[in-house]
C-alpha cells in the first residue's frame, strides 16, 4: 500500500486589511478569541506534515496561538505587495520541504469548518501530484483551496494580487455554505460573521 501524501499548510495572514481601517482586522474579537487565530486552530488536529502562517511581521498579536497550535510563522517582507508574494512563499516552503501538496488557507476566512478541509484533504490525496481543488459557493470559487507538488512551481512565481487565482479557474470543486466561505475585509463583514 503507497504511503499517504504528505501534505503541508499554509495560513495567509499577511494582509494589509486596508478595507478594514486602522486597527488590524486578525486582531479582532471574534467568538471569544482573535479573529486571526480561528483557521489555525480548525487546522490544528488534522495530518500535515508541515505548517506555516504567512505573516507580515513575527511578533504579530496572534503568533503565540498560531504557534501553540503547531505552526511556523514564516514573515513575508514583501507582504505590501499583495497576496501573490505570500502564496509564492508558501509554495517556496512546499518546495523545499519536498511535500507532495499544499492547502491554502486564509487567516481571514475563521468560519471554514474542519469538516470542509478534511473534504479538500481527502480529494487532495486522491489526486496526487496533480491535484487542484478549490472552495465553491454556488459558482464562486476561492480559497481554501489544495495544490499537487506538479502546481507549486507555478504557485511559487506569483506576484502582487494575482496569487493562485489563475489555477482555481482550473480546479475541481467542493462545496461549502456560503455563509462558512465568509472573508472578513471590512466591519461590516465582521458583524455578519457574528451572527452566525
């Protein structure tokens, strides 16, 4: 029997949180604990043989809980670029860690359940090196979203804004609740997320 993939995380919580104003949104309160540190605990449990959080800064508020749950922050100093230079990043820690998959998720997505992931883990597995598979509600896709090795070279030259998005047009889809896919980007945003 083949071994298992060995799949690797990456948490994005690099952002600029422009939309959001001043104050930086992964701080937030959101059910009893910091917005920026929900997604990381979903993911906590789960079997990857390798985690990160892409940060803009190492001593960001949540980096004691991202860690407490078994993650390495790994600082992106070209963070102000956009969302491209993180995934590029993470895709050039897949590469050297030489694992066969990289799921991606983001820091500002908190509502994702575990049970979605373990949905994109699963079908990561099965397709192996090759496998690209996305998030969908109704026809909107995003992340979270699961990338074969065969992927990361290309993941690993993103540039500004752009990040994977090319690929997720490309990609297998699963689906989850619109109101689990949130992205916090602005307060109102946040307010919606705590009515949930």
């Amino acid at each position: 029997m083949a071994d298992a993939p060995r799949l690797a995380v990456a948490v994005l919580a690099a952002g600029q949180s422009s939309r959001f104003g001043p104050a930086d949104k992964l701080t937030a309160c959101l059910r009893g604990q910091r917005l920026g540190e929900l997604a990381c605990r979903t993911l906590a449990d789960m079997p990857f043989a390798q985690r990160w959080v892409i940060a803009a800064r190492a001593d960001h508020p949540c980096a004691s809980s991202w860690q407490a749950c078994g993650f390495t922050v790994a600082v992106n100093p070209q963070a102000a670029s956009g969302m491209g230079t993180s995934v590029a990043l993470a895709a050039t820690l897949a590469l050297d860690a030489q694992v066969d998959g990289l799921l991606i998720a983001l820091a500002d997505m908190p509502l994702v359940p575990a049970g979605h992931y373990h949905a994109l883990i699963a079908r990561a597995g099965q397709l192996g090196a090759a496998a690209l598979v996305a998030s969908a509600a109704g026809s909107v896709r995003s992340p979270p979203a699961a990338f074969g090795r065969d992927h990361l070279n290309v993941l690993a030259a993103s540039q500004g804004d752009t990040g994977g998005r090319a690929l997720l047009g490309q990609a297998e889809l699963i689906a989850c609740a619109p109101d689990r896919l949130i992205d916090i980007d602005d307060p109102q945003a946040l307010e919606q997320a705590r009515k949930l």
